[in-house]
C-alpha cells in the first residue's frame, strides 16, 4: 500500500480487509472486503464510490472493466457518521489476473472518496482472481514437441 | 482555493486533482471545433448557400437587350504589395422592372472568372453580341443586380455541409460526452456506457462471450463445418495483408507513374522536352517497376504453394483438455518439413505522439507436430492428424480495446524451391475455472 503525504492537506487512509487472506479468489468465488477510513480531517465528503474493477498494465493503453459499482451519497452513511464499511460480490468467469510480457491484467478493489472541494482520493487494493503462472517471452519459435 | 494538480500517481492510494483541468481542457477543445463548425457554417450559408438559393428563387426574370460587352476587372490586395487581379466577361443590358426601363452591367458567375486576361478577352466573344435580346434575371429588392444564368454550385453545396458539418458532429459529440464525463469517476464511466460512449470516436471494443467479460465471441470460429473434423478454422494470413499492401501500392504508384508519363508524352509530340519531368520519371519508373515485380513475386508465392486448412475436433478450447488437430495442405511440389504449432500471443496496442503503434510478444509456443519431406500432389492433398493437449492452468483468450492475449495454431512450411511460408488460424480459449466452479458447463460444447 502506497501512501501520498501531502503538506497543508488531511492525509486519507483505507485500511481494507479481504475476506481470504492471501487475497487469491477463484472465479465465481464470493468476495466480501471490509475497509476502514481515517486521517480525513476537517474534509467534509460528499460521497463515496465502492468498485470491484478489473484493468490492463503493460505496453498497452490501459483498459478498464467494472464488475461491480456502488455510488454513496447519503450522509448517515459518510464520513464522519460512518468510518467503515463493507461490501462484496460474486466474481465473474473472466478475465483472469494474468501477469504476461506485454500484456498484465490485475483485479482490484477500490474506494473513492470524493471531497466537496471537489478533489477526490481513491485507494486501490489489488487481489488476484485464478491461478495463471506467469508469461515469458518465447526466444524460438519451437519450444517443445508435444507427441514423440 | 486549490488549484487543481496536472499530474498524479497512478497506482495505490492518491489524490487525484487532474481530472478537472482535463475534462475542462477536453471540453474547452470540443467546444471550440463545434463553435468553429457553427461559425464556418454560418459564413458559408450567410455568403455562399443564401445568395445563390436567392438567385434561384427571388429574382425575377426579364428580357433584356445588349447594350455594350466589356471585361470586368477586380482588384483585391492579399497583402501589402500584392494586388491580385481577376477578369471576367460582362454584358450590359437594358430591361425593363415593373415596367419602368433599367440598365446594369451582369454580374458574372464563379466560373466565368478567371486571373489571366487572354482567356476572359476569348469568353468575351461567346457572349451574346450587341443589340441581341437575351434572358435575364435581375434582384427585385436592387435591380441593378441582373444575372444571365441561374443553377446551382453543388460542389459548394456538398463543401457547405460536409466541412462544417463534420466540425459539428465532431465537436458537438465529444462536448456531450465530456459534459456526460464532467466530474465522474473512471469506475462510475466505465460502468455507465451510455450514448457518449458509443459515440467515442475510438470505441473499438471487440464483441464478448456472454457470460465471460473479456473472452472474445468465438461465433465467427464455429461457421465453417470442417470435411474431417467438426470445425475448419479461418485463416489469418500476414502474407495476404502484406500482399495486399503491395498490390494496392503498385497500382497506386504506377498510376501516378503514367499520368507523368503521359504528360511528358504530349510534351514531346508537342516539341518540347522538360528535363525536369524526364528526370523524375526514371527513378518513378524504377520503383514502380520494382513494385510490380515484388507485388507478382508473392502472388507466385502465395499461389504456389498451395491452401492449408485446419480442423479441430471441438471448439472453444478449454485448458487441460485434449483436441484433435488436422491438417490439410494442398499444391504441389516437395515441402521439406511441416510444422503445426499452438501458440498464445499478447498484443498491446499504444500511442506514441500522434502514432497508434501495436506490439506483439509470443508467449507461448509448442511445437504439437512435425512432418519431413511432404509430397504434395494436385489430385490430392495432405491430410495429417495430430493430438494437442492446453496446459493445466492455460490463459484464457482476452479482447479489450487495446490489449488482447490470443491463441492460434501456426502452421509453417518450408517448401524445396520456394521460400518458407507461415499461416495463422486463430482459435478461442475459455478459462477452465469458470465451468468447474460454477458446476455446470459454462458454454454448452458446440460439437463432440
């Protein structure tokens, strides 16, 4: 987890909680995560976003896929009223966590919270979804033959 | 008051503050091309579109007489020291409105103008001459305004709507979907595809297996039965694209190649030689001879060896399940060796200024068989079967808008007396996780 000290601003933190520890999940497994929120200071929030996403890394443009999507704008359920939260899904078939040459996809949990100043901070949690070994380039054409 | 930041981290947890100048800017830029459109519309119709359609409509016709004929010249300063100087055959003419006598000088039509004073002086001539009664049509609200020919400029008509109108729909498109994007989260966009969306000019994302976000729909692998197996699978071949490319680049080049040639032809029967011209023409002629040559040595290529085919007894594929393979070659001649492959390929697809540049990385390559000193024969062709099993914990097939991990069988030939050849036939692999977890087959087997 990465932290962002900023001088003259409130310094947010979300402390999240899988419910399988070493944040590996199979597909169609069920996911539930529990997230703490601190350090919001004086900030007055106006909303919070909850997401289950998936998204590409690599070369490539980033890609973006949302499996599961909560907006919260109700004030008994913000900051300060609530500090924490939960929420969870049942995850897709596909894609995959995949950590390829050129090509990675990666699945993650993030909370947003949006100021009303109108900046927002997000916190990202990643956690992998299915067992794909990693990928290696291939220096030849033919690595191995199949049948004797 | 904050302003707000340009650049942010990308990972992990951050502030983001970026956002608002780049939907400010995104829109500000939209905004400007669709009030340019509005504005470059607005003069043409206003100065171009409404004067001619007045011309068609209001003015009223006449019969006018002859009075004089004369060059109209008008001057226009493009820049200090520059006058440029255009003429233009006019009549003046006598006509009557609302029966009172008038007489004006013809306002001449676009294509009667011309910068070159000899050739407007040779229009002269073709006007009706002195003392002839003529039609006409003069401007009821200033009849001193009186035309000889009525019509309309569709070529204008066509740059009236298309130029503006592209601004427009460019500009107005982009501004919904930046005013839609105002202030949204990535996450709340991306699970919102709405009309702005689907508008986005680079919307390219592939169709997927219902079901199975991200695994491209394989409907289009599954149409062709196969003779052996249950399904014969589509070609992709880079050979045909690059000679394809050649082709259309041959005919292009060699089509600009005989317009010089042609003109530097009528020079000569003319009597004159440009050595300018000649001198260009060699090396044209050299490359679009080597265009050709090129263009017909793949075609030989391409046709001499021979189709390949390949079947495969189920499809989609799953990992850790076995499929049997065929392949058919045809042609004729000794191919030296035949390899069938399975591989699995990532593409990324990423801008670089203003270039869109893919990159491609085989991952994964198995060598599933190989067969020594093929004889081919026209009256029939080779057919070899062969067993393939996907590794246990195989990457499923994945297709997003600029990355995608693909799985094809590449067949690669060598033959005796031609250069080796590749072909392609991409194939569609589901995750093995989905239909065990779920208890239940995730996509019903579309053959046994």
């Amino acid at each position: 987890m990465t932290r962002n000290h900023d001088r003259g601003r409130s310094q947010p933190q979300v402390d999240m909680f899988f419910d399988h520890a070493d944040r590996r999940y199979q597909p169609h497994d069920r996911l539930a995560v529990r997230y703490e929120m601190s350090g919001l200071g004086q900030d007055e929030v106006r909303a919070l976003e909850h997401s289950i996403v998936w998204y590409t890394e690599g070369k490539g443009e980033e890609d973006l896929g949302v499996h599961s999507f909560q907006r919260i704008t109700d004030e008994a359920l913000l900051p300060p009223a609530t500090m924490v939260g939960s929420f969870g899904t049942d995850l897709p078939a596909s894609p995959l966590s995949y950590e390829g040459v050129i090509v990675k996809i990666r699945w993650c949990v993030r909370v947003r919270i949006f100021f009303v100043g109108g900046r927002d901070f997000v916190s990202e949690h990643v956690f992998d979804v299915g067992t794909i070994p990693p990928a290696q380039r291939v220096a030849s054409r033919a690595v191995a033959v199949a049948e004797a | 008051m904050r302003l707000p930041r340009f650049f942010e981290k990308k990972r992990g947890e951050r502030r983001t503050g970026s956002q608002v100048w780049a939907s400010a800017g995104e829109a500000a830029f939209y905004a400007a091309l669709l009030v340019a459109g509005l504005v470059f519309g607005g003069l043409l119709v206003s100065g171009v579109a409404v004067p001619e359609w007045r011309l068609n409509h209001d003015f009223l016709p006449a019969r006018g007489v002859v009075l004089a004929k004369g060059l109209q010249r008008r001057s226009v300063a493009d820049s200090p020291g520059v006058v440029h100087t255009t003429w233009a055959p006019v009549v003046r003419l006598r006509f009557p409105v609302d029966g009172v006598t008038s007489t004006a000088w013809s306002r001449p039509s676009a294509a009667a103008v011309t910068p070159d004073r000899e050739t407007a002086l040779a229009r002269l001539g073709g006007l009706p001459e002195v003392g002839e009664e003529i039609p006409c049509w003069y401007d009821p609200e200033a009849p001193d305004t009186v035309v000889l020919k009525r019509g309309y400029n569709w070529a204008m008509w066509l740059l009236t709507l298309l130029l503006p109108g592209a601004l427009v729909a460019f500009g107005g498109s982009g501004l919904l979907r930046s005013v839609r994007a105002w202030g949204k989260s990535e996450e709340r966009r991306a699970a919102a595809v709405g009309l702005p969306e689907k508008l986005a000019p680079l919307g390219q994302t592939p169709a997927e297996t219902p079901g199975f976000p991200g695994v491209p729909a394989c409907d289009d692998l599954v149409n062709s039965p196969g003779t052996i197996l249950s399904y014969r699978l589509p070609i992709e071949s880079p050979e045909s694209w690059a000679l394809l490319g050649f082709g259309l680049f041959a005919l292009a080049w060699n089509a600009v190649l005989v317009v010089l040639a042609v003109g530097a032809g009528l020079d000569l029967m003319g009597g004159r030689i440009d050595w300018l011209l000649f001198g260009l023409l060699v090396p044209f002629a050299v490359v679009g001879i080597g265009g050709v040559v090129v263009f017909i040595r793949g075609l030989i290529l391409a046709t001499s060896v021979g189709p390949t085919q390949v079947e495969v007894s189920n499809h989609p594929l799953r990992p850790g399940r076995s499929y049997e393979v065929l392949v058919a070659q045809g042609g004729s001649g000794m191919l030296r060796s035949l390899e069938l492959f399975l591989e699995l390929e990532e593409q990324a697809t990423f801008r670089q200024g203003t270039d869109t540049r893919t990159e491609r990385a085989v991952v994964w390559s198995q060598l599933i068989k190989q067969w020594r000193e093929v004889e081919l024969s026209p009256a029939a062709r080779f057919e070899a079967e062969a067993t393939v099993r996907l590794p246990e914990r195989a990457m499923h097939s994945f297709h997003s808008e600029h990355n995608v991990v693909s799985w094809r069988f590449v067949v690669r030939g060598v033959p005796d007396r031609w250069p080796a050849f590749c072909r392609v036939f991409p194939v569609v692999v589901f995750p093995a996780e989905a239909a065990a977890r779920a208890g239940r087959p995730a996509v019903e087997e579309m053959a046994g």
